[in-house]
C-alpha cells in the first residue's frame, strides 16, 4: 500500500475522462467550472486519463497549486465512468493509488 499518501482534506475524484496534457490552469478550470467548486478550497481534486493509466490530482496548499501525478506500470485504476464525482477518504485514497479495486 502507499505508505505516507495522506492528505489532511476533502479528496474528490473526478470520475469522467480527462486529456491530462493539461496543467493547473486546465485541470482549475474543470473544477471551476464543470464542478462548480473554489480550487482555493483546500481539496484535492483526483482526475484520470481515458485508459485509467494515469492519475493527475490538483491541490491549493496556501501559497500555490501542487499538481500531482500517479502512473501505474501495469494494470488501470478502478474508476468508475458512471459516476460524476466521488469522495474518498484517506483508505480509498491509497487503495486507489495502489491500483485495487475500490467501486464495485
């Protein structure tokens, strides 16, 4: 499991689709605007690339925006597409990021 993965705040995992070209002023605006959300919030928002390969995560800590980002060497992670957005907390966080099955 990933040891020391722990965010201290709200974590939203944006479940459709996401051209991960984009940086922070990109992935911002789809929280803005497709979410409705204040990117100055504090949450960590969780994005994915179509194949599930790839995991982006975007989060104000203060003084600036940290983007993140989370490949895996074989395997997808479990998102589902039926879903707009999901709340995780720390334990689904790091199963995700291990690229366990959280969604049935």
């Amino acid at each position: 499991m990933s040891e020391g993965v722990e965010f201290p705040c709200h974590v939203e995992l944006y479940c459709d689709a996401v051209d991960l070209r984009k940086g922070h002023h990109g992935l911002l605006g789809i929280v803005e605007q497709e979410l409705g959300k204040d990117g100055l919030n504090g949450s960590l928002y969780l994005f994915s690339n179509r194949n599930r390969s790839l995991i982006k995560g975007l989060y104000w800590d203060r003084t600036g925006y940290v983007v993140i980002s989370k490949r895996l060497e074989s395997g997808k992670f479990c998102i589902p597409f039926k879903e707009d957005v999901i709340e995780l907390d720390n334990k689904s966080l790091r199963l995700l990021l291990d690229g366990l099955k959280l969604f049935v």
